[in-house]
C-alpha cells in the first residue's frame, strides 16, 4: 500500500480536527460556563450590587467581552441570534448542535427577572422548529434559592414536561469561596 500523500504546507493532523464538531463531543453551553466562570474572576467588583445605572453598564461590558472572548474559543458567533421569528428576542447564546440555550442572566436572584420570558423564548424558537432541548442560566448567587420556590419551579417542570427543554441554573462562585479539597497527609 503506498505512503499517503500529503499536500505542501500541511502535516500530519489529529483525527479530531477531521470529524465534524457533533462528532467531536464538544459541548460549548459547559465551555461558555466555564469561560465565563473565568471572566467573573477577573472582573473587578463583579458581585457587588451597583444599581441600576452603573450595573447596567457594567453588565453591557461584561457581557461585551464573554462575546468577544466566546466567540474566540467556541469557534464562532453563538450570541445573540435571531432564532424567534420577526421579533427582538434572541437568547444570550445558542448552540445548535447541542440543542442548547445559555442565557446569563445576572438578576435571577431578584423577585422581577427574565427568567419566565427566557423560558418562552425558548419555547418559541423550538416551535419556529430550532432545535432546544437545554436552556441554562448563568447567574449570581442566590438565584438556585429563589427558582426553587414552588410557583417558578412549576415554570421549569412544564418546560420539561410540555416542550422536552430542560432547565438548569447555575451561579457563578467568587475565589475566595472556591471548595478545596483537604490534604490528607499519609500515615508514616
């Protein structure tokens, strides 16, 4: 059998960069996750309470540089796409081939939030035939606890059960409240 030809200017390559993305079993909604994680402790004050001017603006900008830096590492522009017919909704990020939406969604922790509106958006675009089965939320911390209260888990159960999406809540987590696992040292 003879050697394989390769063209000039290109070497051996792994065979992951041969497979398509699906094939690959990349799961950008838990890279964004993390990147963002990593975003959050780099950014100065970033738990603090603001108001809302100087939230907002600091919210724009943060979210201004998780899609510059999103859009690097995923391999292309997840965020913001018009997925919901003739309207201005568009989910914060969509990755079609995980059937996924992520949406960071900083007030969550509030008692007024997007979070019913996020799920109907999802909701829409997978009637408008996108494919979701997962929307998850990025939040700050406190969010778990409110969207365990029975009246917004009912929100989260009948996305299940009525339309096949899943809900997940996730809060970001500053350093210093990082779990590190204890030492154990060996016994002599």
């Amino acid at each position: 059998m003879p050697a394989p030809v390769i063209p000039d200017g290109e070497g051996p390559r792994a065979l992951e960069e041969l497979l398509p993305l699906r094939a690959q079993r990349r799961n950008r909604p838990e890279e964004l996750a993390a990147l963002a994680q990593s975003l959050v402790l780099e950014w100065p004050s970033f738990f603090q309470k603001k108001g809302a001017g100087a939230g907002d603006l600091d919210t724009n900008a943060f979210m201004k540089e998780l899609r510059s830096r999103a859009a690097r590492v995923l391999g292309g522009d997840f965020a913001e796409q018009r997925i919901c017919g003739e309207n201005k909704l568009a989910p914060d990020f969509y990755f079609p081939d995980e059937e996924a939406i992520v949406e960071v969604a900083m007030s969550l922790r509030n008692p007024s939030s997007e979070f019913e509106r996020d799920i109907l958006t999802a909701i829409m675009a997978k009637e408008l035939g996108f494919a979701v089965s997962r929307l998850l939320f990025l939040s700050k911390p406190g969010a778990v606890a409110r969207l365990s209260q029975p009246g917004l888990r009912a929100f989260s159960e009948w996305a299940l059960r009525a339309h096949g999406i899943k809900i997940e809540v996730r809060e970001f987590t500053p350093a210093a409240e990082a779990v590190l696992e204890p030492e154990v040292e060996e016994a002599a």
